[in-house]
C-alpha cells in the first residue's frame, strides 16, 4: 500500500474503502456479514480511512450502523473515520419533517432528552439540528468521535448552519476535522471563505472520464493545505470494462442508464470512451489503471473506492501498490 500525506489530515493509505455499496442501496448485493469481512480486512491490510455518510443505506444510516459494527474489537482506531451530514432522507424527501415516523420521533426524543430543549425546527438545517446529526452519526458508528466530517450538500444555500454546527461538534469533541463534498470550485470557496479557513478536507468526483477537477478544485484544496478525497474513480463500475452498451442494472443509484432511462446516453458515450481507453493500455486491467491514474495526480489525492466482493477489494488493494506508469500518463 502506498501512502500519501494529504493536507492537514495527514498521512493516509493512497485509496480508502467507501461504504455506500453496504446497507441496502445497492439491492442488498453484499450481506452483513460479508461487508463487515471486506472492511476488516480493507484495514488488516493497510486502508487508513473509511467513508460513510448519514444517508446511506436503507433505511438512512444503515451504512453507519453497519460500519459501526465492523469498526468494533479495536478496528475503530486503527481508520480514519469520514462521514457526512445534511441529506437525511434526501431520497425520501427533501428535508427532516417529511420523515415523520421513525427518525423524527427518535431525533426528538434524543435531542429532548439531551438538551432540554422543548423547540427544535426539524424543517430546516440549522446549525442544533446539524450538531444533532453530527452526534448522531457517532451513535450509529458506535465511536465518540468521526475524524471527518462533511457537508453532503454540494452547493449548500446555507453553508454557515453547517459551519456552526461544525464548530460546536469539534469544540465538544465529537468531531476532528471538517469540511465539504462537492464538485463546485465556487461552493467550495465559499465554504472555505466562511470557515476562515478551517475546511480541512474536501471529497469530489475524479476519474480517466472526469477530469474537471483538474481545472481548479485541486489546485485550490493544494494552496490552502485542504485534504483531498477523490471519489467516482470507476464512474459506479463502468471503468472496471465488464459492462457493455447493452448490459442493465436494478440498482436505484444505476438504473437511469438502462435503454429508456434519463442517463442512457450518457452510459453508452462512457462505454464508448472506456472501449477506446481499454485498446490504449493493453495488456493492463483497466480498473487498475482507473486507481492509479487518480492517485497519482500531483496534487496528491486520495481515492474512495467501492466494491461489491472481496475479490474486487483485493484487485483495488493491488493496484494501490504501485504508480502508474508515466507512459500512459502520456497517452490517456
Ligand atoms: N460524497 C459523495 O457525495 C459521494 C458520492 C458517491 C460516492 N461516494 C463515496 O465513494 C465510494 C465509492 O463510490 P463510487 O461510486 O465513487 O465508486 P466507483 O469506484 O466509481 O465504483 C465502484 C463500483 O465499481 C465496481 N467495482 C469496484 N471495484 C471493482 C473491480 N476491482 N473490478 C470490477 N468492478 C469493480 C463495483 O460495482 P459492481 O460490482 O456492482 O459493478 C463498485 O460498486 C462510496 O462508497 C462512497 O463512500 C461519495
């Protein structure tokens, strides 16, 4: 495993192991305990940070619960914990009060019973509501505090409720660093403006099919000492080469590029560009090449993966020991 020092973070494993395939998203491909054996052993050989966020799994925060779990027997210390806040129930509805069973109930009850406090606005993000997701996240995961946490709103309207709240978890002691998952250079200075530079990391797309980040996100988070978290690196599984033009998927998160789906074409242009991608980097497996090639940009990023088997793992854990080869650097 290589290691990369990246911003204020520190030294971390040049690719980490994402966990929104496990929870139920991913139509319940990996079993419980299957997930808990990838993540163990993502960390028995050399993975240094895991990244989650509240919203994912099914029901929201079943990838924390599950996480929590498997970082349990003395794995918690040995990761860097990321994770996110700000879209609970974004796919069920677009802000708290629509959840009105189970999670505004429990919020509730828990936020009463902590702080007294008889008016909580569970309508809006405001900064208590924020800090009670923040503390929440580490009851799910089981730990007393998440190393990083991050606005999963890329472009949020309201960017000081989350700094706020942000400030009042690490002052408490529930969270280390903070910071924002976005792809967009103008959020992402604003976010780091209103921090007065206390941003600390920044999660964002980056792959062979998406170099946008290139352009200016990469070069901001490296002036100002931001942590870069690159994710997408596979565009979910098509960099990998084992899909076709004619292939179909019933994931929720995948099924927009079936034959008739709003992403269709999209999908069919990225399978054309990794059938060309593929005859320039004969001999070698494409999905290899799609870790190294992010890696190793000089800015130092270091890369989210997901996978749906061990075996995959142990292929992503592969291509983690070695750069790519500046000649292909040249010719992708
Ligand atoms: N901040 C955010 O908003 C955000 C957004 C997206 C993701 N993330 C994070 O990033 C992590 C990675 O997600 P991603 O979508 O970016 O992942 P990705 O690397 O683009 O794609 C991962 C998918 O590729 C396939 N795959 C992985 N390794 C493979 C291998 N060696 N050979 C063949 N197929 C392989 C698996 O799907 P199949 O086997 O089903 O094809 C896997 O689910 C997530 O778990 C999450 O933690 C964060």
């Amino acid at each position: 495993m290589l290691y990369h020092e990246n911003g204020r973070v520190g030294l971390q494993s040049v690719i980490g192991l994402g966990c929104w395939n496990f929870g139920g998203q991913w139509n319940n491909k990996v079993s419980k305990d299957a997930a808990i054996e990838i993540i163990r052993y993502a960390i028995d050989h050399g993975i240094t940070f895991v990244d989650v966020a509240e919203s994912y799994g099914i029901p929201d925060g079943q990838c924390e619960i599950l996480l929590g779990e498997a970082l349990a027997n003395g794995y918690r210390e040995k990761v860097t914990l990321i994770s996110k806040v700000g879209w609970y129930a974004r796919r069920t509805a677009d802000h708290f009060s629509a959840v009105d069973g189970y999670w505004r109930k429990q919020a509730k009850k828990a936020f009463n019973q902590l702080y007294r406090f008889k008016e909580v606005d569970f309508n809006h993000r405001t900064p208590e509501l924020l800090r009670l997701c923040g503390h929440a996240c580490c009851g799910r995961l089981k730990t007393d505090y998440v190393d990083i946490l991050l606005c999963h709103d890329d472009k949020p309207k309201d960017a000081s409720s989350f700094i706020t709240a942000f400030r009042q978890l690490r002052d408490e002691g529930f969270i280390r660093y903070y910071g924002i998952s976005t792809n967009d250079i103008g959020a992402l200075q604003r976010f780091y403006e209103l921090s007065n530079g206390e941003c600390a990391a920044c999660e964002c797309d980056y792959s062979l099919l998406n170099r946008r980040a290139e352009t200016e996100l990469f070069k901001f988070c490296h002036k100002n000492n931001i942590a870069i978290f690159t994710r997408g690196t596979l565009e979910r599984g098509i960099l990998s080469g084992k899909y076709t033009a004619s292939s179909s998927f019933d994931e929720s998160c995948r099924e927009a590029w079936n034959l008739g789906g709003k992403a269709h074409k999209q999908y069919l242009n990225k399978i054309a560009a990794v059938e060309k991608i593929v005859k320039t980097i004969e001999p070698e497996k494409i999905s290899k090449i799609a870790y190294q090639f992010a890696f190793s940009n000089e800015v130092h990023p270091c890369v989210v993966t997901g996978c749906t088997s061990l075996e995959q793992l142990k292929d992503n854990l592969a291509a983690a020991e070695s750069y790519i080869n500046p000649h292909l650097l040249n010719v992708l």
